[in-house]
C-alpha cells in the first residue's frame, strides 16, 4: 500500500515519509520528515511540506502551497493556489480554501466549511447552524 522509504530508528524525526503509490506529486515539491500521505492524494507544483503531517484520502494540494509541520488533515481536502498553512492545524473532512489564504497555526476546522479569508492562529471556524 505504501511505498515505504522509512528508516528504521526508533525516533519519529528521523522517518522520512510515506507516500501511497496511488498519489501524484507534481514537479519542484519539497517535502520534510515523517509525512503520511493517503491514497489519491495530488500535490502540485512548487508546493512546500513541512515535518510530520497527516495527510488523508482524496486531498488535493494545487501549485505554491506552503504547509508547515504536524497537520491533520481530513478526507477530501481541496486548497487552490498560494495558500499558506501554519503549524498544529486540524481539519475536517471536505474542507475548500480559496487561493491566496492564510491559516495560522494551531487553527482549528471544521468539516464542509470554505476558507475565503485568511484564518487567524488558535481559531475555529465551523458552519454556521
């Protein structure tokens, strides 16, 4: 299932990551330590990943996306061009964010919600009920 290029050493730092062979990832991504990426994932070009991400099923990062370290992302995650992603986000699942947004770290996001706006560090958005 996933294309394993981990060493084996017993501190999680030291990983680097794993990448199901069914992802595409386009050309000048660079990638840090201890990624796990899920199946259909697309990562476009010049595209920056931090450390230690999760990163699931059906999520499509579009060209000169920056994402920081240890993120949680859901299912079904959609961003556009020029989006900027701090450290610690959590996301729900089928999530959209429109192009040039920032997040700020430790944010907080609720499942079917669309950033149009930038997104403020130790903040929540959710729907509105």
């Amino acid at each position: 299932f996933f294309s394993s290029r981990r060493r084996h050493t017993r501190y999680w730092r030291d990983w680097s990551s794993d990448v199901c062979s069914s992802d595409l990832i386009s050309r000048n991504v660079s990638m840090g330590q201890g990624n796990l990426i899920f199946a259909n994932v697309y990562i476009g070009v010049d595209c920056k990943i931090g450390n230690a991400n999760f990163i699931s099923s059906n999520t499509t990062i579009e060209h000169h996306n920056y994402w920081g370290s240890g993120n949680c992302i859901g299912p079904n995650l959609s961003t556009s061009g020029l989006v900027t992603l701090g450290d610690g986000c959590r996301f729900g699942s089928g999530i959209v964010i429109e192009p040039r947004v920032t997040i700020g770290s430790n944010a907080i996001i609720a499942s079917n919600v669309t950033i149009m706006s930038d997104v403020s560090p130790n903040s929540v958005r959710k729907v509105k009920m």
